[in-house]
C-alpha cells in the first residue's frame, strides 16, 4: 500500500503506522523468508467478563494485523489465554463460598454457573462469540496449556539461573509511580493490573523475589512459600500456608507453577517471536510491565521488544443493561445488542489508541448510527476518499471474512427505533411502515441486522419514562379548547399533509406550518417569532399525539404512526 499525501496516495492513519513498526520489526519485508510470519499479540486474563475496555485489546491487534494482511503479507493474530493466572476475589453475584479457589489458576476454578468446565471458559466463551460476529479471527493459546505441557521449561530455568539480574532490573523500577488514574473505573482497572504485575514477596532469604510461583500440589493455590533451591537438581522447596502442606517440585521435569508476570510476558515476546503488542495504560507506566519487561528480554533471553502501542480507557455511557455479564462492566456482546458489528469496530479504529472514549448506550446511539450513515454516503464517492473512509473501510469489511452484515436497505436508526416504539416493537408493523415513506423493501430480513438492533435498544435501553405511548383517541376536550392560532396551525398542517408521507416533506411542513400563520412561504427562513410559534406548535402537537411535552422527532412521529393515525388525532370535532 502506498502512502503519502492524501489526494494521490493512500490515506495514512495510526493502524497504517503500527504496521509499519510491526513490518520494521520483523526485519522488513526482504526478512519474510522460510516461512518467516510476523506475529501481533494480544493477551487477556478471563478473570471475569471482558469488557469493552479489554475489547481495546483485540480489536488493536486485529486492526494492524488486517493492514499487514492487506499488503501481501504473511502474518497472525497470536491471542494468549492468561488462564493460569490465580483467581483473585470472588466478584459481586457469585456466592461467597467462591473464595475458597482464591490462589487457584483460573483454568481450576469451577464455573459458578455450571454450564462451563471452568471459570476461565465461562467468560471466554461470550467474548470468542462476539469476536467471531466482529470479524476477528486469531490462534488461541491457553498459557495453562502451555506452562503444564512444560513448553517453558528452559526458559524458566534461564530465568531462576539469572534471578539476580532479573531483581536487579525490578529494583531499579519499583519505586517508580505509575500516572496517577483520571476516573474511578481506571484506578479500579489499575490497582487490579499492578496488583498482577508483582505479586507480594513470599520465601526465605534470596527466595524473597524468586522469579517463579509454585501452585500447592495439594490444594491447588499459590499460597506458597519458598524454603529452598537447588540449582543443580532444580528441586524448588516450599511450604503452603492455605493448607500446610510441604513439598518439593523439581522444575526441570514437574510443571506445577509459572514465572511473576514481568518475566512471564517478556519470555513470551521470544518464544513466539512477537513483532506488535499493544497494552494498556498500566502496561506502559514508569516501572510496569513493558518498561521493565524491555530490559528483561534483552538481559535475559537476548530477545527485543516487539514494537507497543499504548492504548486509554474505554468506558459506557446512557443505561446500560448488561444481562450477559456480572459485575457491573459492559461487553462486547452487550455492545452488539444494538450497535452493528462494523459500528462498533469502527469507534475503536476511528481514534487514535491513546485517546480514551465511551460506547454510549443512551441517546447518543442515534446520533451515532447518523454519523456512520453520513459517513457511508461519502465512502462511495472515491473523490473524498480520507482518512476517516479509511477508518470506515477497516470497519466494515475484513480480509478473511469480507464485508461484515449490514443492511440490504438502509433506514436510519433514528426512523426504526422511533417507528418501533410507536408500534410496541412489531417488526412486521415497522417494516410496513418504513416501507411506506419510501424505504422499499423486499422483506424484514433486507431491515436486519439494524432492525433488530433497534428495537432492543428502545426495549432495553431507553428508560420507561422516554418511551412513547400514543393516544388512542382524540383528545376531545383540548382539540375544543384551541386558541385562533392554535386552529390555523392545525388546518395549514392537515390541509397540506399528503396521505403518503415522506421524512423530509413533512420535516418541511412541520416547521413550516408556524411560517405559513406569519404570512411567509414554507422555505423562508424563521423569524424570532416564527421561532416562538414553532416551540408552542410542536408542545401541542406532542400533546395531541402522545400526550407528553415532548417524544421523538415530530417528522419521524408522524412518518411512524401515519397519515390516518394524524389526521385522526389532530382533527378538531366538526362544529
């Protein structure tokens, strides 16, 4: 891919860098020799629902990795389960009697739903579903797996042989303070990353810091305490204080535990030979995981840190109803109840990875939907091609999968979710309608996946108080009660209301009406009392129709319950 100034090369943007760092890394493209793969990494720790935030992760990797894919080259998204993590707190809604697996990797912790063979599948599951909806495609490796199948061995060895020099580099970073957080969910994200980086020291003298953790062979934990070491034999003493239990693993042929995560991750970047990575915030402070671990891979194992993108927070905005998790974050999957899978990958490549940003489930999901549409329109006209189509290109389409669903027909978020709010959530009512105002369409399923999206939205997101409910009668005593001005606007608008309404013609003859009362012509512009006629006109038509001070857009409430339904709600008794 060519890049260079826009307007006779390809737009540049922050994935087209990244994989030009990864590319760099792995020696240019002369170095893709004998089966040579560059290698994109992400990691995750299934301690609980992935949230929207973790999603960062993924969906990094998967960006540069689709560029790289782009321009010919070999290349894989390596996604690392961090399963034989411990498991740290038993999190609100599980029973209490959890915290007995405290300690215990999260691959052995029991799922507390039972439909899982552990806890750490149970919330990989929902994530791999909604990765796969999101075009994602990756090679998993369990770390469980892998430490138990003995595939460190030498290098957990070479780390225990150069424990002094390991704790060295630690010390000269532990007293370096991370940034400090900017909201209470990041400094929550941050105590929990820190918190995994170096656990607390636990054995005798020079074991104090030793760069490997034991899992109690009877009981599962890592409420362990190193007594001794043998370097000759590899023989690794300890004792356990959950259990009391004292034994000895020999680390050579016994593969009972793993390296603190600073050593841990480094190791990897050499054994799977990682060219990108990105992490979080916390990853990249003063003193964490990649600083330290920039050192270790080179002093260590003679390796080099893959190029990093650091990436912020991601937060929620508007209610969120997250029935497919616990503990109060939002998921991907939850994400997908009523955001289109290319929407939802384009708010994480539309920005820059160190710009921190919300998924709103509130109001402005129509706005959003607005936005995309808008910028939908411009991506099919190659002229405008910039930037932002190219943010909308990566969004939409995948170089396994192709182009990601979207409608056949597409009818504005705003119209659907109006429309099926007014219809109690029909969709073959929904579809009639929008059909009728111009949207023509085969069947439902040319509306899906946005019609789906919604009308979950307007069901479980938007509160009760907001929903509209129409009038199923004339307001006879207010209809008797109008004021002069109040019948002209109302005769001007059913006069000229056709009985086939179209979005923009009545958005025209809305607005228009308190003009035409003023004497001016339906396109003029408002003048300040036209402007006053225009706010009283809509409270008495928000009034007739669904008996409230305001609801949805009027056009969209008059396209979404029709002429008839108008005209029989508006129409003062005759006499």
């Amino acid at each position: 891919m060519s890049r260079g100034k826009q307007g006779d090369q390809e737009p540049t943007d922050w994935v087209t860098r990244a994989a030009d760092d990864a590319i760099r890394h792995a020696g240019g493209v002369e170095a893709l020799v004998d089966g040579r793969v560059i290698t994109c990494a992400s990691g995750a720790s299934p301690s609980g629902p992935v949230h929207l935030g973790n999603l960062r992760e993924f969906l990094t990797v998967h960006f540069v990795a689709e560029e790289i894919r782009r321009r010919g080259l070999p290349v894989r998204h390596l996604h690392s389960w961090d399963d034989y993590d411990r498991f740290r707190k038993v999190p609100a809604g599980i029973a209490p009697s959890w915290a007995e697996h405290i300690g215990r990797p999260l691959s052995g912790v029991p799922d507390p739903e039972g439909c899982h063979p552990s806890w750490a599948e149970h919330y990989k599951q929902p994530l791999v579903e909604a990765l796969r909806e999101l075009g994602v495609e990756m090679e998993e490796v369990s770390q469980t797996e892998r430490y138990r199948a003995g595939a460190y061995v030498e290098q957990i060895l070479t780390a225990v042989r150069e424990r002094d020099a390991i704790e060295q580099v630690m010390a000269r970073y532990r007293t370096k303070a991370a940034p400090a957080p900017e909201s209470e969910q990041e400094a929550a994200l941050l105590a929990e990353s820190v918190a995994d980086d170096e656990p607390e020291a636990e054995g005798a003298g020079d074991l104090a810091r030793f760069p490997y953790k034991p899992y109690c062979r009877d009981c599962g934990r890592d409420t362990t305490t190193l007594t001794s070491y043998d370097d000759e034999t590899t023989d690794l003493a300890y004792t356990c204080s959950a259990c009391s239990y004292a034994g000895v693993t020999t680390l050579r042929t016994e593969h009972e535990g793993k390296l603190v995560w600073k050593v841990d991750w480094p190791m990897r970047w050499v054994v799977e030979g990682v060219d990108f990575e990105p992490g979080g915030v916390d990853h990249a402070s003063p003193g964490s995981s990649y600083t330290v671990g920039k050192e270790l891979v080179k002093e260590i194992y003679g390796g080099r840190a893959p190029s990093f993108v650091g990436y912020s927070f991601v937060g929620a905005g508007g209610q969120v109803k997250m029935s497919s998790s616990r503990g109060g974050v939002p998921t991907a999957a939850d994400a997908l109840k009523i955001l289109e899978a290319p929407v939802l990958r384009w708010l994480y490549v539309r920005r820059q990875p160190k710009q921190a940003f919300n998924v709103d489930f509130g109001p402005e999901v129509v706005r959003l939907y607005d936005e995309w549409d808008t910028l939908g329109r411009k991506a099919g006209d190659p002229a405008k091609r910039d930037a932002q189509v190219l943010a909308f290109e990566r969004a939409s389409a995948t170089a396994a999968a192709g182009t990601l669903p979207t409608p056949a027909v597409v009818v504005p978020f705003r119209l659907l979710s109006s429309v099926a709010d007014v219809t109690a959530g029909s969709a073959d009512l929904v579809s009639r309608i929008v059909g009728e105002v111009g949207h023509e369409h085969a069947s439902v399923d040319d509306l899906q996946p946005r019609l789906g999206r919604a009308m979950t939205w307007m069901s479980e997101y938007v509160p009760e108080q907001d929903r509209t409910t129409v009038r199923a009668e004339p307001d006879a005593a207010r209809l008797a009660a109008l004021s002069e001005d109040e019948h002209l606007w109302l005769a001007n608008l059913l006069d000229r209301m056709p009985d086939r309404l179209d979005l923009d013609e009545i958005t025209t003859l809305v607005y228009g009406v308190p003009k035409l009362g003023r004497g001016l012509g339906l396109d003029d512009p408002p003048t300040e009392e036209v402007k006053a006629d225009q706010k009283a006109f809509f409270g008495l038509l928000y009034d007739l129709l669904v008996a409230a001070e305001r609801g949805p857009r009027l056009p969209t409430l008059f396209v979404a319950l029709g002429a008839e339904k108008v005209r029989q709600l508006l129409t003062p008794p005759a006499g």
